[in-house]
C-alpha cells in the first residue's frame, strides 16, 4: 500500500507540473508578471543609458501604468534654508537702583507690560522727608540772598554819594555770591534726592514680556547685593523680535548682493501652516573659523507671539525671484549613479534623461538643464519602469476627503 500511495502522489506532481509549463504565459500574464529581458535588450543603446539597478526589467504584458505631470516655466523663489534660534531683541535684568524695602508689586509674573509701566514701588518715606528739608532750606536760601542783594544795592548807592566805604561794598557783593552759591548747591541737593526718590518707583524701561518675579512685598533689596535673588524680574522684548541663523560662507557673496538691492525678506516656519515674515537686520563681521558659517540676524514682527525666545524654527532667506524657473515636482527625481535622472514620457514611451538639479524648495525641484518647458514627467510608477517601456498614462488618485463618507462594516 505505501508504495501505491507514493506512486500516486508522484503522478499528481508531474501532472501539475506539466501543466503549469505548458501554460506558463498565460499565467504570468493573468498575475501581471513581466519576464526577464533577452540579452539582446539588455545590449542596446536604450538599455546601457538605463542606471545600474533599473535594467532588464520589461512589461511584455503592456503599458506599464503611470501619473505624469507637465513642466512648467514659472517664477520661483532663490531660497536659502537654514535652522535658526529666536533671540529676544532686548532682555533687561531689573535691579533696584537703591537700599530700600518693597511696598508694592503691580505686575504679575509671566504679564505683558509697556514701556513705562509701573512695576515695583519701595519705601521712599525717608527720602521724601529729605526732600522737604532741602526745599526749606532752598526757600532760607532764596531769602538770604534777596536780603544781600538789597545790601548790595544800599552800599553801592552810598558809595556813589561818597558816603560809604568801598570795602562795605565789596563785602556786600561777596555775601551776595555766597547766598547764590549756597542756593545753587541746595537746588542741586533737590534734584538728587528727586532722583533717587524717583528709583523707589520702578517702571518698565520697554515693551515685553516679564518672567518670574522673584522679590515679593517686604523684601529688603540692596545696590550691593550680586546674588542671584538681587534681580527683581526679567523684560524680554518680543515685538518685534530676533531670528538668528548661520550662513555657510559660500553663499556669504549672494546673500550681501541681495541685501544690497534691497530688503532681504526671511520667513521663519513655525510649523507646516504657520510662518512669520522679516527681513535681514544685519550680518555678523566676521565669518566663525570654526563652523566656515557666518552669522545673520532676521527682525520679524511677533504681535501674535508666534515667536518665543530660545525657540528653534527653520529659516527661510529669500534671496530673490526666478523668473523662468523649470519646476517639476520633487517626487519626479530619482537618484542614480551618474547623478539624478527624471522619467520623460514621449509618444507613450518612457525616456531616462539625466537632469542638473539647481535646488529643491517646498515640495518642488528647480531643474538646470536636461528639460524642456511642455515636457511630460513621471511622478508616480518610476519603480516599474526602464528606458524605452512602454506606459498608460493614469489619472492621479484623489486624497478621500474628510467629508467623504467613511465605508461600514457589512453586517452579519
């Protein structure tokens, strides 16, 4: 019995074997399965331009199916990309300016603030009791001297008379200098105590955001005091606000020849829908040895604070315009050994043209030489193709739409 069985089994597989090989094109061509190219194919012309790797495949079955896109001539935009870091255009430590103690604190930490704002208040109680005793004295003063000038004028008219003395004259006019010196000198008592009762009050020297706040009511705050605690606050400014990058110093000539011309506009990409438009502030002086980079700073307008410091966003220079710029999409460009390379479509035939690839901005390449406005490229199906196949053309598909009905699951 074992050996019928085996005899069976042994006729069932060469029959199925047979059969498979008799109708193996048909078969193939029912699984959409091409057959390796003859020798002679992969000798021609058309082959040998083909990369290594992409060779001796062909689609006997027909047309291989493809997405083609046409080349177009439009002005595109000479970008410099790069990653930058956002710099706050002033960020002010505040500091008390004399020895007092916090009375009031009228801002809250984290608040936008103005210039000019109030922020903290100190005890000025003393240096307004100064202050009333300086201007006391300055009306004394004012008094003496109104007093010596009368005298003054007496001796002066008596001597005309001849009958005074010349040294009652003179002592008079030098009494009359005194009380104007000793009023000056209280008057300039009076502004210094103005100012230093003017630190009790302390504002918001510019516009920004306020961080924490560190000294609370009561706290004694001192000139002298290098501690960490000493600063009351920090102010950054963030309208507008800083974009600082690095430039490789090859394009260091192009980047100066643009600003020359004008406003160099830089775009700073918060994320895929948001960005926030500037133009070049100023570039560094000197080029960093280190790095072979240069350093550029972008002013950029941040009403909406878009921009935070010490965030890190991509930059976008734009260095100008392209008038007649052959853009393809970037997904047409394939890489191979002899550099990138583009499927054309011609007459229904796929053509490997070797392309000189400028640049590569937002979803698009900027090509140099190697194709012509009007020309079809292939954007979709480049792994099933070779030089020289044939190919059917297909529409694109359509992304669903999120007001598209979602399919349900069949029941039972």
């Amino acid at each position: 019995m074992p050996m019928v069985r085996f005899a069976v089994f042994a006729a069932l597989v060469a029959a199925i074997g047979g059969a498979g090989y008799v109708y193996r094109a048909d078969i193939a061509e029912r699984l959409g399965m091409g057959t390796t190219a003859s020798a002679a194919d992969q000798s021609s012309p058309a082959a040998q331009a083909q990369p290594q790797g992409r060779r001796g495949r062909a689609n006997p079955a027909g047309g291989v199916p493809v997405v083609v896109t046409k080349v177009n001539t439009k002005p595109m935009p000479v970008v410099i990309e790069a990653v930058g870091t956002v710099q706050a255009i002033a960020s002010i430590q505040i500091k008390p300016r004399i020895d007092s103690q916090i009375t009031k604190v009228n801002v809250e930490e984290g608040a936008l603030v103005k210039e000019g704002d109030l922020l903290f208040e100190l005890d000025n109680r003393a240096l307004r009791a100064q202050l009333g005793q300086i201007e006391a004295q300055i009306r004394k003063d004012q008094a003496q001297l109104l007093q010596a000038r009368r005298d003054l004028q007496r001796f002066e008219e008596l001597l005309a008379k001849n009958a005074g003395t010349q040294v009652q004259r003179d002592n008079a006019f030098t009494a009359v200098k005194s009380a104007e010196a000793q009023l000056e000198a209280d008057e300039a008592a009076k502004v210094n105590t103005q100012t230093l009762l003017s630190f009790t009050e302390i504002k918001a020297p510019v516009s920004g955001r306020i961080g924490s706040i560190s000294s609370k009511v009561g706290t004694i705050v001192r000139v002298g005091d290098n501690t960490a605690t000493s600063m009351l606050a920090t102010i950054n400014q963030v309208d507008p606000i800083y974009l600082s990058f690095a430039v490789p110093q090859v394009l260091l000539p192009d980047l100066r020849a643009a600003m020359a011309k004008g406003d160099v506009t830089v775009n700073a990409l918060i994320d895929d829908k948001r960005k926030q438009a500037g133009v070049i502030a100023f570039i560094e002086n000197a080029v960093d040895p280190n790095t072979g980079t240069v350093t550029a700073k972008a002013r950029i307008g941040n009403a909406n604070e878009g921009l935070w410091p010490g965030q890190f966003v991509k930059a976008e220079v734009v260095l100008g315009i392209e008038s007649d710029a052959l853009a393809v999409p970037a997904v047409a460009v394939q890489l191979g050994p002899q550099g990138p390379y583009i499927f054309v479509v011609k007459d229904g035939v796929a053509e490997v043209r070797q392309v000189q690839l400028k640049r590569t901005q937002n979803g698009e390449s900027v090509i140099g030489k190697g194709l012509q406005d009007g020309e079809q490229v292939v954007v979709d199906g480049q792994l099933r193709l070779v030089n020289g196949a044939s190919v059917t053309v297909r529409p694109p598909v359509q992304a669903p739409s999120q007001n598209d009905p979602k399919p349900t699951a069949p029941r039972g």
